[in-house]
C-alpha cells in the first residue's frame, strides 16, 4: 500500500517536472503608440524577480508581430541599438525594460501596426522552459510619459 | 530626509543658475544647408531665421531612441503656449536614405507633430550636414538586424521589411533665430529647461 | 565652511540652508577664470626647469612639477617682482645608481615683474623618497609644456611677436577657422572679432616622441575657448590641436601646427540624466 502511493507520488511528481517557481511580477507596460506606416515598434515593462533564484528572460512572442529582446547602449557620442539573447532578472531584483535602455522590439507585423488603446498579448519566455502571459497597451503622449516616468 | 530635501534644493538652485547663464553661441558647428525633405521640396536651414530650430539625426526604422526623442519633442511643443509653439521648428534628419522617403517621412512625422519636417537626401549631402554638426553615424551591419525575412503584403509598401540599425548621435541641436548652434537637449532634458532656454533664445 | 557645519548640527540645518545656499551661489561661478593658470607665469617657470634639465651630462637631472601656487607679489613699488611658491618631484642620477632616489622639494621662484624670466630659486623644503623609483626625464616635457602655455598666452592675448617667436620658419600651419591661412593672420584674426573677453582652457595634453628623428615630439591638446563678443554673449568653441615639436638648443618650437573644430562641450554629463 505505502509503496503504491510512493509510486504514484514519484509519477505525479515526475510529470510535474521541476517544481513551479514563483512568476514574475510585471509592472507598468506599455508599447508606444507609432505610426501607422512604422516599421518596428517598442515594447516596455518592469520585471521583478520575487523568487531566490535568478531567471532569464530568452524571448517574447506575439501572434501580431516578431519580436526582439533589444539594449540601447552609449558608444562615445552615439546611441545604437542592438539585439540581445537573453535578459537576466537576478533574484529579488527588478529589470526594467524602458527608453533608453532594454526594450522589446517588434517588427513584421501580421494585421498592421497596433494602435492607439489596442492592446497587445504578448508570451514571456524563460530560460527554464516557464512563460507568462501579459496584455499590453498602445498609448501615446501624456500616458505614455505617466508610464515612462512610473517605470524610472 | 532632510539631506534629500537639502539637495533637491540646491540642485534647484544651481539649475536656476544654469538657467540664468544662457545659451552661449556655440562656434565650429553648424551652418546653412538644402536639403530634400518631407514637404517634397528642398528645405535650407535659413528658411526658419526668427525661429528656434530643434534638429535631430535618426530613421524611422529605429525602435528606442528616435521615437523617444520625437515623443519628447511632441510633448515640448503640446505644452508651449501658442505663441512660442508657432516659432519653433523641429527637423528631422534622416541618415536612412534607402529606407526613408520623403512621402514615408511625412507620413510618419505627421504622427507625432504635424508641423515637423524630415529631411533626407543623398548619402553624401547627409554625411556633408552630419559632419558640418559634428554628428556621428554609422550604419551597423544588416545581417544583425533580424535573421528571419517575411515578405508580407501591406497595402502601399514594399513587400520585404527588412532595416538597418544604426548608431548615431543623440542630440537635439538647438538653433537660435539666427540659426547659430547654441547648445543640445537630449531625450532626458526636463521641459522646464527646454521651454526657458527657448524662450530666452525667441528674445533675443 | 567647517564653521558653518559644525554651526549646523547645533542649530538644525533648517536654520544653515540659506546660509549654505548663499555660499554655493557665490561659489558657484558662470566662468571660473580665476581658475585658470596664469599662462605666461606657467610658460616661464616650465622653461626654466627644462633649462636646469638639459644643464650637464644628458639627461642627468629631472624636475617634476606638482603644483604651481598663486603669484604674489614680491617687494614693493612699480618694479615688483613676483614670487611663487612651487611643489616637484627631482631626481638627481648623479647619486646612487639606477634605481635612483627622488626627492620632494619645495621652491620659491622670484620671478621679473614682466613674467619673463626666473631671476631666482630658494629651495625651502628638501626631502629623500624613502622609495626608489626608475627613472623619468622631463626636459623635453618641462620644454614642451612651457612653448604650450606660451603660445595659449600668445592667442589669449593676440601677441603675435610671441607666436611668430614659437613657430620656425618652415613650420605648416593649419588654423580651425579657413579664413586663417598662414600663422601670422591669426593674431589679427583674433583681434578683429573683437571680443569683449576671451581665454582658453587647456586640457588633455598628450606628449609623444615622434619617429622622425631625435628631440621631435608628436604633441596633441584641447582647447575650450570661451570668449564674450561685444553683445554680451558667451561664445564657446572646442579646438583639438595637433603640434609637431622639435626642440632646439634648449627650447622647443613648432614645426607643424593644426587646429580642428570639435563639438564645443556644453554640459558634461547631461546626456545621462534620464
């Protein structure tokens, strides 16, 4: 008897794989509003890491477009912005993906450029084979600087 | 607490002296150009004497940077009252000549501020204007930009979307009335600044 | 500034902050030209060490300068000479051997009311290193450093005898500005834009042999130069300056000589703020 629960348990257990780590806690996100005649548009949002291990962001995906993980760094007197594979949220540390600095970056839309008050589901996958999902907003101007600044 | 309020004070403080100082004009940068632009027809800078001129390098294809810079723009000239607004120019320079028409530009300008203008050229007249304002550019290799081609049908548009990335400078250039080069804001330069320093430069 | 800390803690800072607010607003200057070293002082009293270098076996002494006080005046009347205080480094490979002991010193160099020679040097502190360390020569530094602040003064002040003495004869000339085209238009070039004020801050001077040959020098520097033009403003430009230097019986000149505009710095850092 206790060896069949200790089986099943083992099974049970087994097909769960690794035990579920505590998932990220997403604030503020936002996609600015663009043109419609844009080619790429930015995606923003803070990642915090509650859990005691560090976990790293490797992709995001959308049914609306192709997206990338992009940095934008300082050479000298110059701004570029360039892809990178993977982005690490260190335990109990928050990563921020804003102006200036990491954002994700989509491009080859399916229906179009998003627009102004649409919202955008977007996949977040983890280096630990876990994802999550988060809804994000297109806005423009005044809210789109509110969330700029409640990122910093 | 109290340090905090102490230097939030004094940084206050020095800001207004900053303030006060002025914009210098600044010498070995600028100058006169003609450029293609949006409007579909060549632009100089001497077209805007008597207005502040605010000038930035970039390309439409960029994710970060630009559209930061414009939406920053936008907002400045939202926030100005009337008669200030209509005595500023916001010009974009595009370093993205095979991507960047000028009907694309204007197009997607008009997104941001109706009244902005794209100017874009042949390579060599971009890069004669880059260098008279000592802004840097480079384009980075494409083969970096994306590994996976689509060709999608959009209404209006070629059916490739493939880009560049590029590195280039991030100043605004700010030009006095008399189009002299008097300083730079930048995508993280509080309004309060912006809207001083143009209205000091729209007395003179 | 100690006073008023220490005034603070007992009274609470509410009370201090204006007085530290009016302190910082009158330290707080819009151009610090106080700051800047007197060029020609500086010019001579390099000139004079490169000499006191170059005396005896080749390169058999070394001074280097620390730190160049404030002139003073020195006596009285209209003929008063200028005393200042100056701090160096010396090494003397006349004692021991390699690795040499250096020593700190202290100077007071009196110095012709004109700025133009060192009439006299007291040495008022003398200490051996109590580390060895390899040896450095600096003639062609000292050399070097005092034909820089000599031709700054010179364009400061739009002397061209002074510049017309630092460049040799056969020496190109390349100015920022293209209206300038040969080394004796640049003074009155200068003078016709009639500044109300102007000086330029020296910085990021690089000194390197060059490969032509003995004593020439591949020299390379920045200016800001600032300047009020007669509507009361402020103009401002960066200058990277490129000089060929060789240097001959003791003093060095100018062989090549260029100037490029560069972005003029406006507010270091203000790119960052976010």
């Amino acid at each position: 008897m206790k060896f069949k629960l200790l089986v099943i348990s083992a099974l049970v257990s087994g097909l769960a794989g690794v035990v579920q780590a505590a998932p990220l806690t997403i604030s503020a996100p936002w996609i600015r509003a663009m043109p419609p005649n844009s080619r790429v548009i930015p995606i923003f949002f803070n990642l915090h890491n509650p859990s005691p291990e560090d976990r790293v962001l490797t992709a995001i995906h959308s049914d609306l477009g192709e997206v990338e993980i992009h940095e934008t760094v300082t050479v000298g007197d110059m701004k570029k912005m360039q892809p990178i594979n993977a982005l690490t949220i260190a335990a109990g540390k928050m990563a921020a993906l804003k102006p200036g600095g990491y954002h994700g970056m989509m491009s080859h839309f399916t229906l179009g450029v998003p627009a102004e008050g649409e919202f955008v589901l977007l996949t977040l996958r983890y280096a630990n084979g876990e994802s999550q999902e988060v809804n994000v907003e297109v806005v423009r101007r005044e809210k789109a600087s509110m969330l700029m600044t409640n990122s910093n | 607490m109290i340090v905090k309020s102490i230097v939030a004070l004094i940084a206050g403080l020095l800001l207004s002296i900053n303030l006060m100082a002025g914009m210098p004009i600044l010498k070995g940068i600028g100058g006169d150009f003609s450029l293609n632009s949006s409007l579909g027809k060549q632009v100089n800078l001497t077209d805007f004497r008597g207005q502040v001129v605010l000038m930035f390098f970039g390309y439409t294809n960029c994710a970060d940077i630009c559209p930061t810079t414009m939406a920053h723009m936008s907002q400045l000239m939202d926030r100005l009252e009337p008669e200030y607004r209509s005595r500023v120019q916001v010009l974009f320079v595009s370093i993205d000549g095979d991507n960047d028409t000028p009907s694309h530009l204007n197009k997607y300008l008009a997104y941001f501020d109706p009244s902005f203008i794209g100017l874009v050229d042949t390579r060599d007249k971009i890069d004669a204007v880059a260098a008279q304002y000592h802004a840097e550019y480079a384009k980075l290799a494409q083969t970096k930009v994306t590994t996976i081609y689509k060709k999608l049908t959009l209404a209006g548009e070629s059916t490739e979307q493939e880009g560049y990335l590029f590195s280039h400078t991030a100043k605004i250039y700010v030009m006095g009335a008399q189009g002299r080069v008097r300083g730079y804001f930048y995508m993280g330069t509080p309004h309060a600044e912006m809207q001083s320093q143009i209205k000091q430069l729209l007395k003179e | 500034m100690y006073v008023l800390l220490r005034l603070g803690r007992q009274l609470g800072w509410l009370l201090v902050m204006p007085l530290l607010m009016l302190l910082i607003i009158g330290l707080t200057p819009k151009v610090q030209a106080s700051d800047l070293p007197q060029y020609d002082l500086h010019s001579v009293i390099y000139q004079w060490y490169g000499a006191l270098d170059a005396k005896g076996p080749a390169q058999s002494s070394s001074h280097h300068l620390l730190n160049i006080g404030q002139p003073r005046k020195a006596g009285s009347g209209e003929q008063a000479q200028v005393e200042v205080d100056v701090q160096l480094e010396s090494q003397d490979k006349r004692i021991g051997e390699n690795p040499y002991p250096g020593s700190y010193e202290e100077h007071v160099l009196r110095i012709s009311s004109d700025l133009k020679q060192v009439l006299a040097s007291q040495t008022t502190f003398y200490s051996i290193d109590d580390f060895d360390s390899k040896y450095r020569p600096s003639r062609a530094i000292n050399l070097i450093k005092s034909l820089v602040y000599a031709w700054t003064h010179g364009l400061d002040s739009y002397d061209s005898e002074t510049l017309e003495q630092l460049l040799l004869p056969s020496s190109k000339f390349i100015a920022a500005e293209a209206e300038v085209q040969q080394a004796a238009e640049y003074a009155p070039y200068l003078l016709s834009l009639n500044y109300l004020k102007n000086h330029r801050s020296l910085s990021k001077l690089v000194i390197e042999a060059a490969n032509e040959g003995l004593d020439n020098y591949h020299v390379t520097f920045e200016y800001q130069w600032w300047a009020v033009n007669q509507q009361g403003n402020t103009e401002l430009a960066q200058i990277a300056v490129e000089i060929q230097v060789q240097i001959i019986a003791g003093e060095a000149l100018i062989r090549f000589y260029k100037e490029v505009y560069l972005a003029p710095i406006t507010d270091a850092g203000a790119e960052v703020r976010c």
